[in-house]
C-alpha cells in the first residue's frame, strides 16, 4: 500500500494516506508476550477453566522469541537442606537493598518452591541432578546458598520448550508476529478508566487488529536495550512498560538498570557483543583480570568475583575509565586455572558461544564488558498480579517492585514464571466474577492507530536516520545514565533524550508498504525506547542517594535503610511526574533477620 494518494481536489498535491482500517477480534483473556510471564499464565488459566478463550500475542513467534529462552545459568529455589525459603527471601531483601516489596519476594520464594516442581513434574522439564538424585543446585553471586537449579547452562531452552508444547497442545489461540501497540480504554461514564482491548500491528501484512478482551496480561519483558551494550533478544523495546506509561499507569524502580558484568566484547560490528557470559562462571571460580593481566576485584569487595553485579559492574567500569583495558576496551574472564576440560563439561554452552566469536573459555582469556541486562522496575503490582487498572494484570520483567534495587541471578526466570502462575490463577477468577467485554473509546482506539501511523505522514525518510538516532541514544544512556550517573550527566541525558525523540518524531518512512516493514517497527521500537529511557532518567534524577544499580557519584551514600523510599513516575497530560514512596517493611525491618528467631517487623 501507498503512504500517500492523489489528491482529487487539487491536482498533483500529495494528502496523507488514512492507513489501513482496523480490524476487531474478541477473546476472554488477551496475553501480551510468549516469555514465561505469558505461557505459565495461559496454562494456568486454561487449567483453571478450560472453556475460556485465552488469546497470546506474540512480536515474534511462540517459543523462539524473548529472553527467557536465553536464561543460561538457572531458577533460584529453596530445595536443600540447610536453605530455606527465610534465606532466599533475606537474600533477596538484602540484595535488593532494603528496596524490594516485602510481600512481592515473599510471593516469589515461597511461589518459585511450587512452580519448579510444576516444571519438572506436570511439565516434563529435565534439570541436572546430582548422583543421589536430588536437583542439582549452583552457586550464584550475591547469595549465602547453592540453590540455582539448572539444566546445564542452558536452562532457558528446556523452560521454553516444554511450555510451549504444552501451550500448542492445549489449542491456545495464537496471535504470532503480532505487535501491540497500545491499551485502549473503554468507552462511556460507566466504564470510565476501564479498559476495553489492546490495539495490536500483524507484522506480516501491516493490518491493525484491535483485540477486544475481557482482561489483558501485560508479559512483554521490560528489556534495556537502549544501552549500547545490552543482552536481551532484539523483540524487546520495553514496549509494554511504554504502553503502561501512556495509560497512565504508576511504574517503579525505573532507576535501576541491572547491568551483568560480563557481556561478551567481540568488537563493535557484531550483535555478539554484550551477550552474556553468565554469572556461573564467576560463581564457579572464574578470575577476572584488567588489561595489565592482574587480578582486581579484592581491591573492591571482600567476595571478589562473587560480590553481586552492581559492585562487579562497577569494579569493571572503573578499571575501563582508568584506563586498564583489554584491546576491546573491556576486561578478561579467564577460567583455564579451573582446568579446560572441567571448563567445557560444566559450560558447554558458554564455551561454544566464546569460540563462535574466536575466544577460548576454556583455556584462554575472553574480553568481557558490563551489559544492560534486566529492568528491576516496571509496572506497580500487587502479589495477586493486578495493577491500578481493573481487567489489566501484569507479571515478569514488566511489574516492578520484586527485586528492588538488584535482581539476584536466578531470581528472574523465577519471577516470571511464579507469577505468571499467580496471574493465570487470578484472571481465571476475575473473569468468573467480573469479566465483561468493554467496548473501545473510539477517539482512544484512533489516537492509537494515528501514532503508529505516524511514521507515514512524514516526507523525511534519510537511509540510516533510525541508525542514527539509535547510535546516539545508546551513547545517551551508556555515557550519561548508565552505571555511574551524576546529576549533570542526567540533566544532559534528559535534553539529549528530549532532542533525540523529536528528531523521531520528525523522522519518517520513505517505503510506504506495510507488510513486513521493519522500518516501521524499528521506529516504532526506538519510540518505546526513548520513551522509557525518559523514565529512567526522571527516576534517576529523583533519587538522591545510592542503591544497588543506581549508583550517583555526587551521592555515593546509601541513605537511612528504615526510611526507604521507591521512586514512582507516571504520565500525566505528557508531563512525566516522579515521587518518593516510603517503602514498607510489612515482614523483617532493616537490621533484622527473619534468619533471627527473635526478628519482626
Ligand atoms: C541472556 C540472558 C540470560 C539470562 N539468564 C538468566 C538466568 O540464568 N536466570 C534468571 O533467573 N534470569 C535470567 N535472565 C533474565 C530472564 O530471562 C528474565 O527475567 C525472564 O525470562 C523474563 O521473562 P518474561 O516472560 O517477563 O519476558 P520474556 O521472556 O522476555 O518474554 C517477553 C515476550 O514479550 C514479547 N513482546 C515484547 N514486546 C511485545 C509487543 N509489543 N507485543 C507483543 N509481544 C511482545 C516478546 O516477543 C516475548 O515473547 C536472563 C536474561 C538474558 C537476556
């Protein structure tokens, strides 16, 4: 189809082209993302009554897309003896700074024991086993126990798998290569703030489809991949996270970017770089070394390589910044003291992924650099997985509030796969009591189609613009708001980001077909991107003190653990507004254990 038409007016004038109309589908439950979050929920709420229509959307297809798949080193569970689930959840507090909500983790250890065995047991998952049978459990930093379950060091793969057999087996209704765009509310007093569908682009044929659902689970997976390196699959533009901010939903914790100190650093030109080399390996007795061949972690924590990856991120930033780089400008991981064959039985994948770039694991030194890896922020919920809005639940990457200020190897795969569980559970019984179809507001469902339509109305469509813009908003988030931030560098971030979103905004699409257009998606993806990376500024900007990921060098201190606060940002008329929360300490209060029989709130 043609981006513009033939006036019939006035000859020889160019008028905009509407775009395609919009087709309508309607389901009881629509899932946003096929990671985990998405697939544990659909299974739970066909379980829970099978004669529901559930519906998955899915930007890329079912099983292939997303980052649980890519989980290499394991799910953090308490199993052995000697663990507990007061362990893991003081880990998590601990890790999480004192940030974290303290009935969110509690959902989360005490959830992930059910979930693993709903894995292994009703969903035919195969994990390691030590020779008397029991799972096998390995260290991950930052925790004070073995307990990250995993089937050798591709974990993500057999998660997947098994989910998505048992999705296609259950005749889930799929909706593949399908982009949603934004949620749309419901028309009429009566529904007001309610939300009525979600307004989706099929990537294959450019057709907008509006999915009227009854309830929508937001599953696409956060993602940080507007940093210049970054491990998430290439689908995740924090395009949920986006729609919930144009919604008008709270979102929390967005100042913390987990960076993984360890991406793979084969040189600027290839995608490889910034994939993760994951967390095991230090976890095992990896060594990490600066340019100049030396060790240098005991320079900057007692636990050295297993201090938890805010500090190694750090350490390794500050090694890059005095200049003690390797000839990537990275440092090494260097395992062979571990002895190579030892190396490539226990980390098959990772060997084999060093050696696709040219680097030997096993017995040679591999470059490495800190990768944006994982958003602990995202969208205010509570344990049961709904959010401020009826009808509209949210789980995985995309809710925020579970990890606070570090998210705990191990504890992400968890996450998403314990609440997807409690979300596909919860909707089944929302539906029953209060599920109705909502029709859509009709000026929302068109304001929605006109912005994503909006890359068609321009004339200006220079090869490599989205390239550019995309260069320049990495360096943004990598030089100014990444794991060191001053104030500023984030005033300097927050007119960077602004400039750069309006160059989008006037930036346009010279091929005007629609069927495939990745141009168009790319754009639409930078959008989401830029529009985050906003909030992530903003959250950062407000807090004033450092946390975990969030590290100000103007204000290096932690602050008062008992009065906490969370930062929230929300939307309002285009205006980003942020606010100190204070964090409530609903089951230990910082200084306590629940490890200490005598501890309480
Ligand atoms: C390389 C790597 C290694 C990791 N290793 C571990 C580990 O060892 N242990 C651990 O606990 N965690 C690990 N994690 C983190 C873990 O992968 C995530 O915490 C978790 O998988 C997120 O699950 P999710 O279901 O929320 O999102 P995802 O699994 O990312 O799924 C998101 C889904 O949403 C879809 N989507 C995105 N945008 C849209 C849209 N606009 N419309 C429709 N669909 C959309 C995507 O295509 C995808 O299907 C790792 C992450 C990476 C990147």
């Amino acid at each position: 189809m043609s981006a513009t038409k033939r006036s019939r007016a006035i000859p020889g004038a160019v008028e905009p082209d509407p775009g395609p109309r919009v087709k309508r589908q309607r389901t009881d439950l629509l899932i946003l993302g096929a990671g985990g979050a998405g697939l544990v929920a659909a299974l739970h709420a066909h379980s829970a009554n099978p004669a529901l229509h559930v519906t998955i959307a899915v930007k890329g297809l079912l099983g292939k897309c997303g980052c649980t798949r890519m989980v290499q080193g394991g799910y953090n569970v308490a199993l052995a003896p000697g663990d507990s689930v007061e362990r893991h959840f003081m880990d998590t507090i601990e890790g999480g700074k004192w940030l974290p909500d303290q009935d969110l983790a509690w959902a989360l250890v005490t959830g992930a024991i059910e979930r693993i065995h709903e894995l292994e047991n009703e969903l035919g998952c195969f994990f390691d086993r030590n020779a008397d049978g029991s799972m096998h459990q390995k260290a991950f930093a930052g925790q004070t126990f073995d307990r990250t379950v995993h089937k050798g060091d591709l974990t993500g793969i057999e998660i997947m798998n098994r989910l998505a057999e048992q999705v296609w087996a259950r005749g889930i209704h799929r909706l593949e290569e399908h982009r949603a765009l934004d949620f749309v509310a419901a028309a009429g007093k009566d529904d007001a703030g309610a939300l009525a569908g979600v307004l989706l682009a099929d990537i294959r044929t450019g057709d907008y489809v509006f999915v009227q659902a009854k309830a929508v689970l937001l599953a696409t997976g956060g993602g940080p991949t507007m940093y210049r390196f970054h491990t998430p699959s290439g689908d995740k533009s924090c395009d949920g996270l986006a729609m919930a901010m144009r919604f008008g939903l709270p979102l929390r914790d967005m100042e913390m970017v987990q960076f993984h100190p360890t991406g793979l650093l084969a040189g600027r030109e290839t995608r490889m770089t910034g994939t993760v080399l994951e967390e095991g390996l230090r976890g095992a007795g990896g060594y990490l070394q600066n340019g100049d061949g030396n060790r240098f972690m005991e320079r900057y924590d007692e636990r050295a390589e297993r201090a938890t990856r805010d500090i190694v991120s750090r350490a390794i930033y500050a090694e890059m910044r005095a200049g003690r780089t390797t000839p990537n400008g990275g440092v090494y991981l260097s395992m062979g003291h571990l002895g190579p064959a030892n190396v490539r039985r226990q980390f098959k994948g990772m060997v084999e992924r060093c050696a696709d770039c040219g680097f030997d694991l096993a017995a040679g030194k591999v470059e490495v650099v800190p990768t944006a890896h994982y958003m602990m922020g995202g969208v205010e919920f509570a344990p049961d997985c709904t959010t401020e809005c009826a009808g509209l639940f949210v789980a995985g990457e995309d809710s925020g509030g579970v990890h606070g200020a570090n998210r705990l190897g191990g504890n992400g795969v968890a996450n998403s796969t314990v609440f997807g569980g409690v979300a596909g559970d919860t909707i089944a019984a929302w539906l029953a009591r209060d599920g109705a179809w909502r029709e859509p507001d009709a000026v929302a469902l068109e304001a929605a189609r006109a912005r994503a339509e909006a890359p068609f109305m321009h004339r200006r469509s220079d090869p490599g613009a989205l390239e550019s813009i995309r260069g320049r908003l990495y360096d943004v988030m990598w030089d100014d708001a990444g794991i060191v931030r001053d104030a500023a560098g984030l005033a300097r971030a927050a007119s960077a980001l602004d400039a750069l979103g309006a160059e989008l905004a006037a930036t346009g699409i010279r091929d005007g077909e629609r069927a495939f257009n990745l141009t168009w998606h790319d754009g639409l993806n930078l959008a989401n991107l830029i529009a985050v990376s906003k909030v992530i500024v903003r959250a950062a900007r407000t807090r004033e003190n450092s946390r975990g990921a969030h590290y100000r060098s103007d204000y290096p201190d932690t602050g008062d653990l008992s009065t906490s606060t969370f930062v929230r940002v929300r939307q309002r008329d285009e205006r980003l507004e942020a606010e100190a929360v204070p964090v409530r300490f609903t089951r230990v209060a910082p200084g306590r254990s629940l490890l200490d029989p005598w501890s309480g709130p």
